[in-house]
C-alpha cells in the first residue's frame, strides 16, 4: 500500500522543527533566562534615566531663561555666530 503524500510532506518537515525546539529549549535554559531579563532590565532602566535626563534638561533650560535680564536676553539675541 502507498503512503500518502501528507505523510511525506510531515516527515520532511519534522527534522528541522525538531531542531527549532532544540533551539528553543536552549534559549530556556535558567542561566540564559536570567541574562535575557539582565538585558531587558537594562534596556528599560536605560530609557527612564533618558526620560529623567530629558525633563532635567527642559527644567534647566527654563531656570536659566528666568534667571537673566532683559538686557542679556537682547545681548544673546544679537549676538554674531
């Protein structure tokens, strides 16, 4: 009796899936787990301190405008580059 080519195609396909979860079963791993988090950990920790140094940067900014004079607004305004 044939097989049927269904068959055929799922033993064709079966070997490199077989290796895919191989893969993925190394990527599980507890050590390999923890330096995946490390990195997200990084990643996000790394963002929030550009938020912070952003918003620092703006409240600087505006300080400094407040803190000068008329006189030395129009002195910056006219300056040559």
């Amino acid at each position: 009796m044939k097989r049927p080519r269904a068959y055929e195609r799922i033993e064709n396909t079966l070997p490199p899936l077989l290796e895919a979860l191989k893969k993925t079963v190394w990527f599980l791993q507890p050590q390999v787990k923890s330096w995946i988090k490390s990195c997200q950990n990084i990643q996000k920790s790394r963002r929030y301190s550009l938020i912070e140094l952003r918003d620092q940067y703006k409240e600087v900014q505006i300080t400094n405008h407040k803190k000068k004079t008329i006189h030395e607004r129009r002195k910056d305004t006219h300056k040559k580059i």
